[in-house]
C-alpha cells in the first residue's frame, strides 16, 4: 500500500463548501412551508386555569392553533424516558403540550402553525393563558429540602438516588493519618450552539410517506419514536440530519416536544411545516447541564496517596428526567480520574427542580467529577506543603497496571475497566510543555512589578466510544466512486473528511473519491447517535470493517480475472494490481462493474459484466450461494466496553491585584486519544473544547433567580467567551492506541472542555491564596472572596 | 424573534423625514445603525408602528472640526469617527473611549449619536458628551434646538428626544489647552458594555500643577455620573498624584447597582480603581503636551 491517510492531517474536505456558506441546514430547507411558534410558560410552576385563543384566530396568515386536548390520544402520553435506570424510581418526563401544569420557565403550551413564523409570533402574543402559580423550586438543594415538590406526587423531589463503591471508604478515611472534608459546587451551563434546534417535515400523501429533517445527534432514534407516537410503519418515515450548526450534547435529546408535534401537524394538514427555535427559546426550552453540589471527605498518608475518598452530591435534573442518570452516573465514575482508588464510595441524590430540564452537554457530567477529584488533589497537595503535580504522581495508576477494572458500573452497564494510557508520561509531557518547574521565576518576576500569575493543572479519563454499536456501508460504484454512509450525524466534527480517510486506506483510493453521508436513514437505518466521543471509535471502526470486506471481494473478484493469487495483489491508485509488477492490473471501478452480472449493456463500460462477454462456468449460478451482487458491504462494529482515552491541561492566570480582573495567560494540554485519526481535526476538537472550557469556569452561567426565571436569556447577559476571552493553546498528543479496536483509537470529541474549571481555578487560588470551592467564577466574586480573607485575617 | 408588523419609510432628504416623523407624532420611530433597536424589535421589547430609516438621507453625514469643536452627522457610525484623524486629533478621547464600544461589524453600523440617543448608562459617547459638556441638535418639522449633555441624557435608556424629532448631530467642544484624558473600563468580555468606566480629563497650570479635574462614569448610575474633581486634586503635581480624595469622593457620589454579573459593592470599588488610574494617564498625557 501507499502512504497511510490514517494518521496524516488531511485538510477537512468539508470546510470550503461550509465556508461559502453552501451548508444547507434545517432553516434553509422547506422555504414554502408553513412555521410554527409555541406559546411557553412564562412561569416555572403553575396550574394551567384556562386558555384563551379568541384574539389569536384574527390573526392574518393563522393556520390552526393546538393545545393539550387538541392532540390525539397517542400524542397525549407523555415523552419516553429515554435511558430508563433501575434506580430511577419516580421518573416523570413532559408531555409534547402541557397537560394542565408547568413546571418550568419555557414549557410547551399550544402549537401554533401560520404561513410564516412572523404570523404565528402575532398569534402567539394574542394568546391569553391564566395561570395559578405555584411555589418554585429552585437549586438543588432547595430541591433535597423539599419544602415544596416539583410533582405533587414526588414530595422528596428525588427521582433516583445511587450508591457505588471500591473497598471500604468510611473505614479507609477513619484510619487514615490525614482528613479534609468540603464542599465543591459547579454551576448551570448549556451547549447552545450556533444552530438552534430545527424541525421540517414533508408528508407525502401519495406516497403515504414522512420525510422529516431534524438538527439532531440521533436520526435514527428520532425516526423510531416519530414512527412510534404517529402510528406508522418505520418504512414510512425516513430522518435525515443535515448540516449541523453544533449540537455540543444538546441534540442528543429527542424526541423534542416539537419532533413530534411538527411531522403530526404536516401530516393532519397535508403541509409541509417547520419549526425554527429561536435563541430566546433556546436558553429556557433546549436542556442545559452542570449543575450539582458535592461533598467529599478525604483519607490520605503523608505522601499524599488517598486511602480513601466518600463523595456525596446532588445532581440537579431540572423538571423532568428524560435522559435517565447518565450525567450523574458519569460524574460519579469518572471522577476518579487517571488515580488508582481502592476505597471509594459514592452516592448521590438526582432532584426535580423547577427549572429546564438537564441533560448531556459536552463533556456530560465529567468537568463536574474532575473539579472534584482535582481539586480535592490540589487541597491534600496544600495540607502537606507538597508540589501538586507530586501528589498526583504517587496516586496515578502505572502504566503496567492497565487494563485496570475498577469494579464499578459505567454508564452503559458495562465494567469501568481502564484499557490502555500512560499518565506518568503526560504528566511528564505537561509539565515541560508549559515549563512548570519554572513558574517559580516567572511568578517572582511578575510579583517583582505588582502583578499576581498563579499555576494549576487538572487530569482526566474519559470513557468514550461507548456501544452498544455502529455501523458502516461502503460501496464501490462502476464509476470508480466509493460511497460511504453510516448511521450517525455529524456537527462539525469533520466525519466526512476522517471517514474518508479510514476507507481510502483500506481500499487504496485517493481520499477525494470517498463521498461520505452520515445521518440519513434512507442511507443506514441502524444507528445509535453521535455523543459520548463515539463517532470515530464507532461508525470509524465499522467503516474500517465494511471496507476491509470490501477490499476482500475486490482482491476475490480481481483475482479470478487475472489469475493471480489474491495474496499476490494489492489495492492503490485505484487499482487491483500485482505486488512488485504494477502493470498487471485492473481499475477498481471495473472490478466495480464486474461484481454485478448483468443483462443489459446500458452503456460501453457495462459490457463487461453481461453475460455475453463473460460465459464463466455454466453449471454455476452467476451469483454463488455466498454472494451478493455489487462491490460493496455493511460490517458493524459493537465493542464490550468503552474506551479510555485521558489527557492533563495547564493553566496560567493572571489576576489583577486591584479590579480582580482574572486573564489566563497560557494554557497547555496534553492529550492522548491513542492512535490519532487525523490531527487536524483532533486539534480542532480540543480547541474548541477548551474554549467551552474556559466559558464554563470564567463566563457562562445559567442565572435564574428563586422564582425559576432565568435572567439572562440571550447572548448579551448569557457571556460565551468571544475570540479576544479565548487565550491560544499550546498542544501536545500521545498516542497510547486502545487496544479494543481495530484502528486503537479512542474518542476527541469532549476531552478539551472536561478540566477547565478544575485547571483554572488551581491557578486562581495559586496567584490569590484563595480557596477556590466554586465554579465559575466572576472577578466580583473573587474580589468579595478576597476581601473576605482579608478581613478575617486582619 | 420576529418584529410585529411595522411600516417602513426611508425618505431621501431631512426635509422628508421631518414631515414623515411629524406625521407619525408618537408612532414613528428613526432607524439609525439599528444595532440597538433592531434587537428590541426583534424581541418584541419595542413595537413601533412606524421606522423612519435614515440610511438614504442625502447629507448627515459629516464630521466637522473647528477650533472649537468637533459636530458629527446623524449617519456617521461610531467607526468611521473612531478612524478620522482630524477628529481624534483634536479629541484624542472620543477614538479611546470608541475603543471601547462594542465590536468592528457593530461600529460600522452603529451611529455615535444614536448611542447618544440610546442612552445606555454603560454607553460611552454619552459619558464623553457629559464629560465634555457637549450638546445634541434637534430637529423637528416646527423647528430646531439644541439641548446639552446634562438636560438631554434623563435616565437608563431614556434621552430627551421628543416625537417628531430628529437628532441631526452631536457637538463634543475641544478640551482647553493643557488638557489630558483618559478612559479606562472594565468589561467581561472584549466590547461587551462595561460593568464600570470613567473617563476624565485633567487640566494642568503652567507648572504642572493641577487646574481642573472632571469625572463621568458609566455602568454606576442612570446616566453618566458626572463627578467634578478639582477640590480633590488642585495644586497636585502632575508627576504625584494622590487619588485617594477624588477616589473616595468618586465612590460616594455614584449609584451602582446590583446585577447578575456584579455586585454594587464591587462596581464601587472598581470604579475607584479605573478612576484612579485613569487620572494617573490623564495627567501624565497633560504634562506631555495635552490636549485631552
Ligand atoms: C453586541 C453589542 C455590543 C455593544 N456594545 C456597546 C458598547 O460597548 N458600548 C456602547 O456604547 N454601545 C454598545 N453597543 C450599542 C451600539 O453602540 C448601539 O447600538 C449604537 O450606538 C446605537 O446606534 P445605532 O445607530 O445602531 O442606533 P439604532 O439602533 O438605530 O437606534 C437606537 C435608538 O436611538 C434612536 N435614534 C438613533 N438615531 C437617532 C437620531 N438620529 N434621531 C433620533 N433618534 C435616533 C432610535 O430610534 C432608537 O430608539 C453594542 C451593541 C451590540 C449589538
């Protein structure tokens, strides 16, 4: 074979037409059809009295207008739970128009559908909703309290509560020579991508078919449950996800309220309908995450080395539990990090509060573990008087200790088992590439000129490339093209360009005739979604399967028409030659042509396969027994865990002694994500990632007030880190390959974002001497902070 | 976040525009750069009947510099003043302080006077028209006026702008000679408005010592707080400022409030810090040379 393009930075062969602003997303389709607008709750609890549509039906360009009693009975059931746990034990989810009761700020009331969406904002205005409000829950712990319940019938508000353990941790704590116990609080944030959500669906009553177009991570899911609530056959309805403007997490859950509500009322109507959420919809109807309140005790020697550690937290789900525990589940396991743990315990409370519900975004559940357990590092670190990155050091498993099964469970039920990394050796990595040893000098030098720098680290593991499975179709066309699909979507990540390049390899193609589709269920109807760093461990390893099988039907094929041993053969350039004397050979898109027997000579090229030109033997059937026609397979691939991919970043801040202003001068990551598919597009995802990292722990948070408004609802107020907050990034990869897969690959996706705030705010409480205990943090607070430390030790 | 319906007019001269305004009375509303009013259009916070659009007016668009002053048009975006040499020459303060108003593809829409007319508290222009003791013209079908600094800035988001009236232009005056000034914010973000800022000027004597000394925060109060500081720094050496009385003076004279992205407390607390260093720049600049 020729040069590998697994492995080489492949420019993303998506970009220029993105770039030309080319890129069709949901918005740009269906121009002629009818839009909706919801009418939202402006309360975050309260009794639905009465619904008044009198005013809005004079509204010009109104098409109909719904509301809960409206729908037909299989649409007033409420929305599945889609990850339902055993611990779950009151699990409640919403219904598609409220039934009677809200419970957050946002919550679908009635549907309105007009001949644009200027005219169903006019309806929606003129609709008059009496409401009987009721008290809010606010806050998790607010939410533990349960003065008030979320659900009349949860008066806990507790929809699950879990327990795990290693070992013995009380006991490990209690014998323990050294003790700290505190309290460590993450905040509410959000994905919001730049594309909100989006619905189109054309009904075909000719065809008595559903063509729906969603923003979403999962068409194939969507697909099911559209089929499921609008009582049809799967082979009716057909899900295509096309160009994404970022999904972060959020597009993963589905079906949305209007997922449903849009393909049913273009099927009533014999319309087509869309639905474009717009930003202010967006913050308080679209889920958000990370918000939980965690206690954790500690037992540690005097070198550091936790014997033992007891972490109990609250996990805020918002108003309902549609994606099950897997953030917390997360948390909970992946708090431990790159640390060989043998007395652990872990329980937590997942609450209803009145708020909008929560569910992955980006890193899910992970940045929150991090802080936690790197922070906890940090403070035994300070009780003895010990360099950080030391205690780190004694606690990390080795590499020679790996695979290493924790005895957990992770959160696809499967074993918490640690596959393959070096982290001795990023940790080496790091400490080089941001010159750790030297911060010493460069904070004296600064401290010198009144300016205050401190330095802090944060490690993880993250579980990626979960199952249950994924697969790939590749085929070769007559043409010489190579058709590749899977069923997952894309939102950004470069899969077109990546997925390209594991088929080019295997079928020795130049990489620009791959064409990949993903997320087209007309395409690949079996799929399970893009989340969880998935996408390349998945769909790239069941595309390296379909194409190795590929490659053996062509080598097979080529074989009897040159009569030359298949292992005599190679695939490059677009041809099946022979080893050592290339110019034995047949193109591929003969071979292409050759795999399907056939009548009819439709064109010059065809000829060769019809029966004419090739007599072969005629006792055989033209097809064998074994065989299909066409080069081309389907191949799966379904791992028996996820795999671990870890990585360490470092951070250097500045704060400004007088405003408190907090700047992060230098940050440094190293990243293993084993064998590296592409490093472009690696960098990229960890770019963007810590950019989601460094909003989460100095600008984004979800402010709701106690009454469950949420204050700052549009980008003014909500402060995603522009270009000029984003500091560069120095990037260093290892290469640890997994040895579960195929290719040793391990997920990207998340990996930049999960320890931003546990790295960041290390080096604040560096420069200031301030105990960090809270993220994110804004300069106000930290000056209160540290006027507080002043006056208390004054 | 669609706009209820509004009738659109885009007269070709300021004649026209005047007698359209007169005829919507309260019904009408100018459309300048639109930054500020298409989002509260867009989000239903405002639902006027009627935009007067200013875009292709034949004229206002100038800026004018004299001895005296520097007069910008009704159409002249924050960045084409922020770029003009002549202006910023005379007023080195209007480009430092336009430094800070949002970002490129906001400044080549957004019109200088319509933040004026805006009245945003964390505007800076309003603060620099406050600080230079500036005044507004206004037109109308009846008639013209003039209103200064002090009478037309009312409130958060409130300006004295009447129905029917246009704003055509704003007059900064140039600082007298021996003039240094300065701006200085703190934003969370890269252009956002500011959680607090101050811009000053200080005027030196022929010795260097301090003559006069003026003061207009933003993000502190309903409107730019103006905050005279001659008592606290008269006679002080330029090269050894003590900011300390004009700090305190400053902090008990402005009005901050609490929000989401910072407390009262610390809004106060920052201003003195931006205050103190900007009279450190704004003096040293006076003792280079001036003017402001
Ligand atoms: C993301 C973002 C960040 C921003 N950051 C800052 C910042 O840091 N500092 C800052 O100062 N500003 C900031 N702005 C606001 C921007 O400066 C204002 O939008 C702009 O200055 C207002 O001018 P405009 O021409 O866009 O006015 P428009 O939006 O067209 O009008 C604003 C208001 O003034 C009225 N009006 C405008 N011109 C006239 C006139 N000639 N006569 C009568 N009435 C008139 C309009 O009727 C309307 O009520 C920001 C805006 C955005 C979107």
């Amino acid at each position: 074979m020729t040069t590998k393009l697994v492995g080489a930075p492949v420019a993303r062969s998506e970009d220029p037409r993105l770039l030309r602003g080319e890129g069709r997303y949901v918005d740009d389709l269906g121009q002629d059809a009818y839009e909706v607008a919801v009418v939202r709750s402006p309360h975050a609890h309260a009794r639905i009295e009465r619904i008044d549509l009198d005013a809005a039906l004079e509204v010009d360009g109104l098409i109909s207008i719904y509301i809960f009693e409206d729908l037909p009975q299989r649409l007033q059931e409420p929305l599945p739970l889609l990850i339902p746990h055993p611990a779950i034990s009151h699990g409640r989810t919403q219904y598609v128009l409220a039934n009677g009761e809200v419970n957050h700020v946002g919550e679908a009331i009635a549907l309105v559908v007009a001949e644009d969406r200027y005219a169903a904002e006019d309806a929606v205005e003129r609709i008059l909703v009496e409401y009987e409000p009721l008290p809010a829950v606010v806050g998790p712990e607010l939410a533990r309290d349960a003065e008030h319940a979320v659900h009349d019938d949860i008066p806990s508000n507790v929809a699950a509560h879990l327990e795990q353990t290693i070992g013995d941790a009380p006991s490990a704590i209690a014998d323990a020579p050294h003790r700290l116990s505190f309290r460590l609080d993450i905040e509410r944030s959000a994905s919001t991508p730049m594309e909100t959500r989006g619905t189109y669906a054309r009904w075909d009553a000719d065809d008595q078919r559903l063509r729906l177009y969603s923003s979403t991570q999962a068409p194939t899911s969507v697909r099911a449950a559209v089929a499921a609530y609008l009582e049809l056959d799967l082979a009716q309805v057909e899900c295509i996800a096309p160009d994404i403007g970022g999904g972060f997490g959020v597009k993963i859950m589905h079906p949305w309220p209007e997922e449903i509500l849009v393909p049913w009322v273009a099927k009533v109507l014999g319309h087509d309908v869309k639905f474009t959420e717009d930003r202010r919809e967006h913050f308080v109807s679209a889920n958000h995450e990370r918000s939980q309140v965690q206690w954790i005790e500690v037992g540690f020697d005097d070198d550091g080395r936790i014997l033992g550690l007891d972490v109990e937290f609250v996990h805020d789900h918002g108003a309902y539990i549609p994606y099950g525990l897997i953030v917390p589940i997360i948390t909970s396991t992946q708090l431990i990090g790159p640390y060989k743990l043998e007395n652990y315990r872990v329980t937590f409370d997942s609450v209803y509060t009145n708020t909008t519900p929560v569910t992955p975004y980006r890193g899910a559940g992970r940045p929150q573990g991090c802080f936690a357990m790197e922070r906890t590092i940090d403070r035994v670190a300070a009780h003895l008087g010990k360099d950080r990155t030391e205690v780190r050091a004694v606690n990390f498993l080795q590499p020679e200790e790996l695979p290493y099964d924790f005895g957990l469970m992770f959160q696809d039920g499967r074993a918490y088992r640690y596959d393959s990394g070096d982290f001795p050796g990023s940790l080496a990595a790091l400490k080089e590439l941001v010159d750790w040893d030297g911060f010493a000098q460069r904070r004296a030098a600064a401290q010198a000129e009144g300016r205050l720098l401190g330095i802090g680290m944060a490690a993880y593991v993250e579980g990626t490339g979960v199952g249950p499975y994924e697969g790939g179709h590749v085929l070769v066309e007559p043409n010489g093209t190579v058709q590749v699909s899977t069923g997952l979507s894309t939102q950004g990540q470069g899969h077109q360009t990546s997925f390209a390049q594991i088929a080019a390899d295997e079928l020795g193609v130049d990489v620009a005739d791959v064409k990949v589709v993903t997320g087209d269920t007309r395409r690949f109807p079996y799929a399970v979604g893009t989340f969880a760093s998935r996408a390349a461990v998945m769909s790239g390893n069941a595309i390296h399967l379909a194409a190795r099988k590929v490659r053996e039907k062509a080598l097979r094929i080529a074989s009897e028409a040159l009569e030359v041993d298949a292992q005599d053969l190679e695939l490059a350039e677009g041809q099946v030659r022979v080893k050592g004397s290339p110019d034995t050979a047949i193109d591929l898109n003969v071979v292409a042509t050759m795999s399907n027997p056939l009548r009819y000579a439709f064109d010059e090229a065809a000829r060769i396969a019809t029966q004419f030109a090739q007599p072969g033997d005629p006792d055989a059937p033209p097809v064998a027994d074994d065989d299909a026609p066409g080069l081309e397979a389907t191949d799966y691939y379904s791992p028996t865990q996820s795999t671990f991919a870890n990585g360490m970043h470092a951070v250097e801040v500045e704060v400004d002694p007088d405003t408190s202003d907090i700047t992060v001068q230098r940050y440094a990551v190293v990243h293993d994500c084993g064998t590296l598919l592409n490093p472009t597009i690696v960098k990229g995802q960890v770019l963007g990632g810590v950019a989601q990292g460094v909003g989460g722990a100095l600008y984004e948070r979800m402010a709701y007030d106690e009454h469950g408004q949420l204050q700052n609802a549009s980008f003014m107020d909500f402060l995603m880190p522009y270009a000029t907050e984003v500091p560069s990034v120095d990037i260093d990869h290892l290469e640890t390959p997994s040895p579960l897969n195929p290719l040793g690959i391990k997920g990207a996706g998340e990996a930049g974002v999960i320890p931003g705030s546990a790295a960041i705010a290390a080096a604040i409480e560096d420069a200031t001497g301030i105990t960090i205990d809270a993220m994110p943090i804004t300069p106000s607070q930290l000056h209160d902070r540290r006027l507080a430390a002043a006056s208390s030790t004054s | 976040m669609k706009p209820s319906a509004f009738a659109y007019h885009a007269p070709h001269s300021l004649e026209a525009a005047l007698d359209t305004l007169a005829e919507l009375g309260e019904d009408g509303k100018v459309l300048a750069g639109g930054q500020s009013l298409v989002p509260l259009l867009n989000m239903r916070l405002a639902a006027p009947a009627a935009l007067v659009d200013l875009a292709r007016i034949d004229g206002l668009d100038t800026v004018e510099v004299t001895d005296r002053e520097v007069r910008v048009d009704a159409r002249v975006t924050h960045e084409r003043l922020r770029t003009h040499v002549a202006a910023t020459d005379a007023i080195p303060l209007l480009r430092e302080a336009l430094d800070w108003v949002a970002h490129p593809v906001i400044r080549n829409r957004g019109t200088a006077l319509g933040s004026i007319v805006h009245a945003d508290p964390a505007g800076e222009l309003p603060a620099v028209l406050a600080l230079l003791g500036g005044h507004v013209e206004l037109a109308s079908a009846p008639g013209r006026r003039t209103a200064t600094a002090d009478d037309y800035l009312v409130g958060p988001l409130e300006s004295d702008t009447r129905p029917g009236e246009l704003a055509t232009a704003v007059v900064f005056p140039r600082p007298e000679p021996g003039t240094g000034s300065a701006f200085d914010e703190l934003a969370r973000r890269h252009g956002d408005y500011a959680l607090a800022g101050v811009g000053v000027t200080v005027t030196l004597d022929d010795d260097r010592k301090v003559r006069r000394a003026d003061a207009a925060f933003i993000g502190v109060g309903a409107t730019p707080i103006q905050v005279p500081l001659t008592d606290a720094l008269a006679g002080q050496a330029s090269d050894a400022l003590e900011p300390d009385d004009a700090i305190d003076l400053a902090r008990s004279t402005i009005d901050p409030e609490d929000d989401i992205h910072a407390t009262a407390r610390y809004r106060r607390h920052l201003a003195g810090v931006l205050l103190g260093r900007a009279l450190q720049t704004a003096a040293a600049r006076a003792a280079a040379g001036g003017t402001a």
